[in-house]
C-alpha cells in the first residue's frame, strides 16, 4: 500500500525509540522508502546500526560527517520526503518543533519540509498533561500537523496513564490511510446548501470519554472510544466547515487540517473547554461520554491494597451539556446523545427538554453493534417538536453524515 512512498522517519530520545525498529520494518514490508534520522538523545536508546539494517539506509544524525567536510543537507532531505513521520516524540522535542528551536538534523529537517509531519508522542503521564506539553501539541495540530494520539498503559515510570507512543502496527495504518485520503479533502455539498453559506459557520464537537483519578494509577472511565463524535467531526469538516474538536483520551488520530483538536483528560478539563468555545460555536454538538461521578478526595500517591473492603467517596461532575444548554444563543444549535438500556426513547425525549436540546442522537445497548468500542451504530434522532427518524445499523461514518445531514437542515432554519 506503500510502494514507492518516500518516508523520513525521525526518532527521538524516549524509551520508546525500541519501537522505531519494527515500524521500520512494517514501513518498509509495505513497499515505502524510509531515511531515519536520530537526535543524540535517541542513540542512547537504540543504535544507529539497527535502524540502518532495517531501513537499508545510512541513519543520520549529524550535521556532517567525519572530518571530511561532508554535509548532510535538510534541504534536499525536506524536498525528498513524501511525509515525515517523528515517532517517538519526546515532549523536548515537541517543545522544539512548536516554537522552531533548530539544534540538531532532525529539526532543521521538520522546519525544511515540503510534506505533511506525522508525529507520534510518547512521555510520562504527568509531562503529557502538563500545559506546556498540550500548548506545543496544540499548536503543532494548527500548523497542519498529525499526532497520533498516545495510549493510556503502563509507563516506564512505572505509572499507569496516557502517555505510551501508539504501536508500529497502529502508526502504518494511519500512514496508509493519510496516503489513501491526501487528496480526499475536498469540501463536498450537502442537503442542497452552498459552501459559501455554510463554510463561515463554526463548529464545536465533544467526544470520547473522560478520565477522574482514584490516584496516582487509577480511575474512573467508561467505554467510549470517541469514533462516533470524531466520524461526525471528519464530515463537517469534510464539508467545508471549521470545527474545534474536544476529546478525551482516545486512539483515534485526527488528519483533516480543519479540525482544531483540544485534548482533555477529566469532566473538569472538558467543562473549562467546551464552555470556552461554545460561546463562538454555531453548532454545538456534544457526543462525549462525560462521567457522571468523580472521587471526592482523589489521592496524589497509590492507595495500597489491604486486607479490608475499601470504598470510594464519589461527587457529581459538572453537567457540561445542561451549562451549555442555559447559555444557549437563538442562532445555535444545540446537540445531545444518549446511550440507553431501557426507556430508551422516553429518557431520551426528557434529556431533549431538560437540556433545552435541539436535536438529540439516542442509540440503545439492546441493539447489536450499536453503543461503545464498535464501527457501526444504530441511531435514533429526535427533535425538539418531537419528530423520530429511524435509521438502521450503519458504519459510524455513515451515520455521522445522516447526524449532520439533519443538523444542517435545523442551521439553515
């Protein structure tokens, strides 16, 4: 799928550069040409001789080489890549790339290059999280840029949280498919409405779920994988619209260059953003699974195991649909989701009223490959005078274009 694809890979120095030698090898099993080029940290970590072996290619990482006055040149190297892919990325090096810092070959080559950069962050839980570290990813994201969202796993450190580099096979398929789709993000028309009419409109989109600390390796969650909101997020902005996407951790990367992705981590995180950008919002829609409960007195060391029951003081989180609902403008359009075991269209015509909703996506878990962790769903959409429109089982991405085919039939209005 890769064949005659010329690649850069840039590995940094993280504990995951190990992996840098099987996504070599993948890179090159699926036809692509691959140049790799290493910080001196990320020599510490894996050797230039592997990286060589595998790829074919001389690893650089030096300006010159020897004292024969021999230049490797960023120049032609930007000007050769059909992409750059920085897996992993230390968060050093991510301050680097967002603030154009250029001590070493790696970075005169990402501020050289013609192509897209794909970048794949890989650090502790605490330096992932930290604002600095979400400031430079975000505005990475706005120069263009991919991240390939980090997992949520046990760290070097010996912590549990987000902050794993995405494996090999993950980081491929998300290289295939940026080459699949390079050329497929051309605004398309929709429910018979011109693109200068619905391209100056501005749209605000939660997905995934969030995270509340127990401690220091443990949480709160639930089985969102953010695919619903984030099919939803693509087709608007497939369509032409700009789109600021809030999310919690998720495996899902974001490619398209309209989509301005915040990424959260608590209901907390999540409120102080959405309600920041629904005030500019012209379409709201808030398909985050946000839990309804958080620990009271979260603890900053792990909890031991002891050999009595332990319980948990839960307080309720912030209904960030219902502040958004309160505040809601005329002009905007509001939209909810509800997942149901029962009840089901009941909840959700109360949901729908409570939250002063104009529309709201109702799926049920009685319903086969519908609701969390799946690529289909079976939806339901209700409006606020009441009218259901049934659809049955789809691919997400099928049903996202459905969802927003009726949002923009409400915009218009």
């Amino acid at each position: 799928m890769l064949k005659g694809k010329k690649i850069i890979l840039g590995v940094t120095g993280s504990i995951a550069a190990y992996k840098a030698a099987l996504l070599v090898r993948l890179l090159k099993k699926s036809g692509a040409e691959v140049r790799v080029i290493m910080t001196p940290g990320a020599r510490d970590f894996i050797t230039p001789l592997t990286l060589a072996t595998l790829s074919g290619n001389a690893v650089l990482s030096e300006f010159t080489e020897g004292n024969e006055g021999v230049w490797n040149n960023h120049v032609d190297l930007g000007l050769w890549a059909d992409l750059l892919v920085i897996a992993p990325a230390s968060a050093n090096e991510l301050a680097k790339m967002a603030n154009g810092f250029c001590d070493n070959l790696l970075m005169a080559t990402y501020l050289s290059v013609r192509c897209k950069v794909l970048f794949a962050p890989a650090m502790d839980l605490d330096m992932y999280k930290h604002p600095a570290t979400q400031t430079n990813i975000n505005k990475l994201q706005s120069f263009g840029n991919i991240m390939v969202e980090p997992a949520v796993g046990e760290l070097a450190s010996g912590l549990v949280g987000q902050g794993r580099m995405a494996e090999p096979e993950e980081l491929v398929a998300v290289i295939t498919d940026f080459f699949l789709n390079k050329n497929s993000q051309i605004p398309t028309m929709n429910v018979g409405m011109p693109l200068a009419k619905k391209s100056n409109k501005r749209i605000l989109i939660t997905a995934g779920p969030t995270v509340e600390a127990i401690d220091p390796v443990r949480f709160i969650s639930n089985h969102s994988s953010g695919k619903m909101g984030f099919a939803i997020a693509e087709e608007f902005a497939n369509q032409g619209y700009t789109v600021d996407l809030v999310t919690g951790p998720v495996h899902i990367s974001t490619v398209n260059p309209a989509i301005n992705r915040i990424n959260v981590v608590s209901a907390a995180d999540m409120y102080k953003a959405a309600t920041r950008l629904a005030a500019k919002a012209d379409i709201i829609v808030m398909a985050a699974a946000v839990a309804d409960y958080k620990p009271s007195k979260p603890s900053d060391k792990k909890i031991k195991k002891k050999d009595t029951e332990m319980s948990i003081e839960l307080e309720k989180t912030t209904d960030i649909l219902a502040a958004v609902g309160k505040t809601k403008k005329k002009s905007q359009v509001l939209v909810g989701f509800a997942l149901e075991t029962d009840n089901e269209l009941a909840n959700a015509q109360k949901k729908l009223k409570e939250k002063n909703l104009d529309l709201i996506v109702l799926n049920s878990l009685q319903d086969k490959g519908a609701g969390f962790g799946h690529d289909t769903n079976k939806i339901k959409i209700i409006t606020a005078n009441n009218k259901t429109f049934n659809f049955e089982l789809k691919t997400k991405k099928e049903a996202a274009a459905d969802i927003v085919q009726h949002i923009l039939t409400l915009a218009v209005k």
